[in-house]
C-alpha cells in the first residue's frame, strides 16, 4: 500500500489537504528553526545536540500529527 492510499483511508479525503497544508507549514517552521540555528554563534559540540533534539522533537511531533503514537 502506498503512502498516499494510506494517508487518504487514515484521515479521508478532505483531512488529507488539511494534512498537506500542516505538514508545509512544519516545514517552513523546520527551515526557520535551522536557519536562526545556523545564525547563532554555538560551539560546534552544542550546535550538532541541539540540533538533533529539535529533529527528534519536530519528528514526535509529525509522528504523533499522523496517528502513529
């Protein structure tokens, strides 16, 4: 089964759009998060653990939006 047919019978026909317009906003939250990240002067030990923790938290967060958890 694909993605797509997967996503349409978990959330049907019109919350699939809703889910699109929420995963794209994610990912212009994702982008803003990384590119202030990437602006702030943190040791390179810091910046790589803080990045993973806000990619673990935003992937729980997609998770869990899904219906996974």
């Amino acid at each position: 089964m694909t993605l797509a047919l997967f996503l349409a019978e978990a959330v049907g026909a019109g919350g699939l759009i809703s889910l699109l317009i929420w995963l794209l906003v994610v990912a212009v939250i994702i982008y803003l998060v990384f590119l202030i990240l990437g602006l702030l002067p943190l040791p390179e030990p810091v910046r790589t653990v803080v990045t993973v923790v806000i990619a673990l938290i935003l992937l729980l967060v997609l998770i869990q939006r899904l219906g996974f958890l």
